[in-house]
C-alpha cells in the first residue's frame, strides 16, 4: 500500500517489488491514494503490471473527494473505513506499507488490532520530500511508523540510520536492495540516432540527461543557473515532472536558454532506455541534505545501468554503496554537477566509465536476489508475528 497512485506515479519499487512477488505466484494487491484523478477501475479490480506486463494483481483505490491538500486532509479520516475493505476484501497474510502521513499510520494501528503483521518500507525522509507546514506531523507520524511496525526495512544504510534514530529497532530493522531492472536497462546498443533527430538533437552534440522528479531539492535551478554562465553549453535533456517544473521552464526563458534545455516530460518504462541512449553522461544534483543524503536514487542506478557515465552530489546512501566507483563522478555541488559532466565529456574515455558503472551494479544489484531476499523478510516477518 501507498498514498500515492499505483497507475500514475512514475515506477519504482512500489510497482517493482509487487510484481515481481506475483510473478512468484504470490497474490498481491495494492491499495492505493488517487489524487489526481478517479480511478475507473472498480474496487479490486484485477490489473496488469507496469513493470511485468503478464503478471497481474488487485487494485484497489481511494478515491480523492477534494483537490490538493483538501483531499489529502479528507483522506486521513476516510482511509480507516477504506483499509477494513480491503482487509476483509482480500484477506492478505502481511501488509507491506510504503505510506507515512495519509494512511500509514492508520494502516499501522488497524493492524495491530488485527493482529496482521505489516512491514514498513523506508524509502526517504518523509517530512523533507515536500516543504509543508505539515512537516512537523509528518514527522511525528514517521516516528509512529517506525516505532510500531513488526518490521523496517530500507533501502541503504543511511536511511536506516536515520530511522533508528527516530525509534525503529535495531533488532527489527534491515536493508535490503531494491529491485533493479537490469534487463531493461541492459538491453544491448540501442541506435540514439533515430530519437536525436527525431528530437532535432544533433548527433555530434554533447548531451546530458536528467531523469526522475523535479522535486525542490533536485539542484536542477542551480544547474541551468550555471548552464547560462558556460561559454560552451551542452545540451541538457530533462526526463520526468514536478513541483519544480513551473519554476525551471520560467528560469530557462529568463536565461534565454530555450536552445540548451529540453523538457520532455513524463517517459512511460518501457520508453526510459531510449532516453537514456540520447545521453553522453547522467547527473544527479540533489542538494546535499537529510532528505538527500538519505535517500538511494533509483535514477542513479538506472544510468549506471544503462553504461553511462554519472555524475552526482555527494550523497550518504548513495557513496556508501559505490565508494570506489570509476564511472561515478561524486562532487560537492549542483554547479559542480555541470562542471565535473563537461570536463568529462571532452577528456574522459565515456564508453570505459559507462561500462565500468554496468559492470558494478550488476555486481551489487541482481534481480532475482533483491526480490528473493524481500520475499524471505516477508516470511520471516510473518512467522514471527
């Protein structure tokens, strides 16, 4: 379960995980927050997956009555009535929760009067991921989760830490890899050609791609900022949406950069290798920050996946797992970024480094392994209960 939509958001592990357990003939549904829009699904419905097409499970949404924070407001006091639904719907064995605020807690304490173990899945710091006077709530319903959860388990050391320190138990508290795909991301060379002119790109242009959310502390205003200041521009190709969208397109015009940045907007999985082919080399200029360090970027795992070279901030979780990484750039700042990805472009051996980065993540991370190791958590969590 989430509070955000299954069929909208952008994939990740909520939808990676899920499927990849369905297609281990586990039954699986989701239940999930729609807020942008009313699902035309009915409750429970059978879907197929984002990720794993053939495989299928239920899907069963709340439905925003309001928009914006008014809905999400509305949604903590309908979600008690929607959770037993689903619960007496689909009867599952174990619940695992990616919500904090709109539902997780709720879901939480429902569960324990059930007697239902229900696994936490730590993904970021919850009351960092947008600014909001709510943050301080936000924050004491983190504290809640992760105290009262049978389990928490996180995606990297660092944001395990950062649980611990808000009341998890070390003794009922883990890591485990997510699911990558690296499959799709390794799907062999792939003629960039074809979409470069499609999207008017010359082909002997130095390209740099961002992909994922444009959230507030992505660094991408500092990277146009500084964009502006380059004598010789590359060509930054920006892949994904968000909060910060509004802000960067106006910050492009003021620039007059509209040659040297190219919104593309939201790319359905399948698409996503394609748009990486565009690329020389992959940044990750999150600003160095609780909610940053924190995290594990799916992004980054992706380019390395794809044989690019990455150039990123210096972020806790994510230089934990790739200390020693050749095709992984770490500096010190968003303009660094931008600075470290030319220099790269004109004097590094690009197809090394991306190979390189190919290599170590399919070293550290395995399908099979990731979903195989959350599977027996699942199980132990459960035998446990």
């Amino acid at each position: 379960m989430h509070e955000v939509g299954y069929l909208e958001k952008p994939i990740f592990e909520m939808h990676e995980f899920p499927e990849h357990l369905a297609a281990r003939g586990h039954a699986v549904a989701f239940a999930d927050y729609q807020e942008t829009r009313n699902s035309s699904h009915e409750f429970g419905a059978d879907i197929k997956g984002r990720v794993l097409r053939n495989q299928g499970l239920k899907l069963y949404s709340m439905q925003s009555s309001l928009p914006g924070i008014l809905g999400r407001l509305l949604a903590v006091v309908k979600f008690p009535i929607f959770f037993y639904r689903v619960l007496s719907d689909f009867k599952p064995d174990i619940v695992v929760n990616f919500a904090v605020p709109t539902s997780g807690w709720q879901a939480v304490i429902i569960c324990k009067l059930r007697n239902l173990p229900i696994l936490f899945r730590a993904l970021d710091v919850s009351h960092k991921i947008r600014r909001s006077a709510f943050g301080p709530l936000v924050m004491l319903a983190e504290r809640f989760v992760y105290k009262n959860s049978n389990w928490v388990s996180c995606n990297n050391e660092a944001l395990r830490d950062y649980c611990l320190k808000l009341g998890a138990d070390a003794e009922r508290s883990s890591v485990e890899l997510p699911v990558l795909d690296l499959g799709h991301f390794f799907a062999g060379a792939r003629d960039r050609a074809i979409l470069r002119t499609k999207l008017g790109i010359s082909e002997n242009a130095i390209v740099i791609v961002y992909m994922g959310s444009f959230f507030y502390f992505s660094g991408l205003d500092r990277v146009i900022e500084h964009l502006g200041k380059v004598a010789d521009k590359p060509l930054l190709v920006l892949v994904g949406g968000g909060d910060q969208e509004v802000q960067l397109r106006k910050l492009v015009s003021n620039l007059g950069l509209q040659d040297y940045v190219v919104f593309i907007g939201f790319v359905e999985f399948e698409e996503l290798p394609e748009y990486l082919s565009l690329a020389d080399i992959a940044i990750n200029p999150m600003l160095p920050s609780l909610v940053a360090d924190s995290a594990l970027p799916n992004k980054v795992l992706q380019y390395m996946a794809s044989s690019l070279p990455v150039v990123s901030t210096k972020l806790k979780g994510l230089f934990s797992l790739f200390p020693d990484a050749e095709g992984l750039s770490i500096v010190s700042s968003p303009e660094e970024v931008l600075e470290k990805s030319i220099w790269i472009a004109a004097n590094a051996n690009l197809s090394e480094m991306g190979d390189s980065n190919r290599e170590i993540v399919d070293r550290t991370f395995e399908r099979e392994k990731s979903v195989s190791a959350f599977e027996q958590l699942l199980t132990h969590v459960r035998s446990s209960q």
